[in-house]
C-alpha cells in the first residue's frame, strides 16, 4: 500500500452508500481554504456516546458558511450541528481502498451531484417506510388478510424458569412467541396480519387441530 499522510478505517453507516465498513481511506492535509463543497473530510465533531463527545467524523461538505463548512454525511437525512473549523479540520479523504483496490473520491462539483443524488434516494427511501407502514397497519387492522389466509401453525409449549412459552411454528419456523405470565406476544411479519395479541389463534386454519405439545 503506497504511504501517505493519514489513513483511517472507516465504520459506521453515515457514509453508506460511498464507503463500506473497514475501508482504508487516505487522508491529505488540508487547509480550511483549499476544501470545496463535495469534498470528504475528516474533522473533530460532537458524538453524544463518544469519550468526552467528542470523535472524528468522515463527512462531506455541503455548504459553506462565514463561520465554517457545513458537512452531511452521504447517508444522513441532516447536517452535522458542528460546522468544520480550521480547528477541528484534521484533512480531506483523497481515496479509499476495498477488497484491495484503490478508488479515488468523487470531490467537488461531482461530488456535491453524488451526494445530492444520494440523499434524495434516501428521503424517498423514508417516505415509502412511511407510506408503505401507514399502509401495512391500515391492512393489519382491518382484518382482511385473515379471511383469506390461514395458515397450518403449530403450537409449542415449553415450561420454563420464567413460566409457560408458547412457540407458533410455520413450516418448521417459529413466526411468533406468547409469555402468559408476562403477557407478551411477539410475531413475525407477515404473520402478524393473522395473529393477533387479542386473539393469537385466528390465523389457524378452520377445521383442524392445533398441534400442541409440552417440552420441559
């Protein structure tokens, strides 16, 4: 691997979508100055569950202000609340090495379009979340799916320190758990548009026996 300045192991998700978990990044000092929106840099920021709140963070520069850059990371939906400071600018990520091969980084005007690209696909990734959840609920509450779907589950109780376990079994899959004593059920999706905390056997299918047994 050739030297440079600064290298750094990237984690996280911030950057998804432009770096990969243990990519090696090269850094290059830089002054405040020569960095221009849609550059990558690394600088002090604020972590609430870092030492002191403090960490190094791999963002890219969106906006400049009078009083610092305004860094986003790729994958977040917000800037950071800490603008980049010739105090806190530790340098510029030139390149990045993955399964061993060297990639330069998209910077610049290039790399503003990258990221703006890349941040639009993601607010629309958080609406169809939604839409898509509104919609799923909406299905599950109205109880349709269970007129037409019902599933051949087992039922399995197990006796445990902590009381009586109920496992719904599909298929040589376990799609859901009941905690009598605690009163707490658990499912799976898509099975919890059958099975309800309400009534945990109306996605049976009628006419037949529940296969129940007990295992200590």
């Amino acid at each position: 691997m050739p030297g440079f300045e600064l290298i750094r192991f990237y984690h996280g998700s911030s950057m998804r979508g432009t770096f990969r978990f243990g990519d090696c990044l090269e850094i290059e000092r830089a002054d405040l100055d020569d960095i221009r929106c849609g550059d990558i840099v690394i600088y002090h920021g604020s972590k609430p569950d870092a030492p002191d709140g403090a960490t190094e963070l791999v963002h890219r520069i969106v906006s400049k202000k009078t009083e610092g850059l305004v860094a986003r990371g790729d994958n977040n939906l917000h800037p950071d609340p800490v603008l980049v400071s010739r105090a806190n600018l530790v340098g510029r990520v030139l390149c990045f090495f993955h399964n061993g091969k060297r990639f330069r980084v998209k910077g610049g005007h290039l790399g503003l379009f990258y990221a703006r690209i890349l941040h639009r696909l993601i607010t629309a990734r958080k609406w169809i979340r939604i839409l898509g959840g509104g919609a799923y609920r909406g299905i599950r509450l109205s109880g349709l799916i269970r007129r037409v779907w019902h599933p051949d589950i087992a039922v399995i109780r197990f006796m445990t320190e902590k009381g009586p376990l109920l496992k719904y079994i599909h298929h040589g899959r376990t799609v859901a758990w009941r905690w009598s004593e605690k009163n707490r059920f658990d499912c799976r999706k898509p099975y919890d548009l059958v099975l309800s905390q309400e009534d945990p056997n109306s996605g049976f299918k009628s006419g037949r026996s529940r296969k129940n047994r007990d295992h200590v």
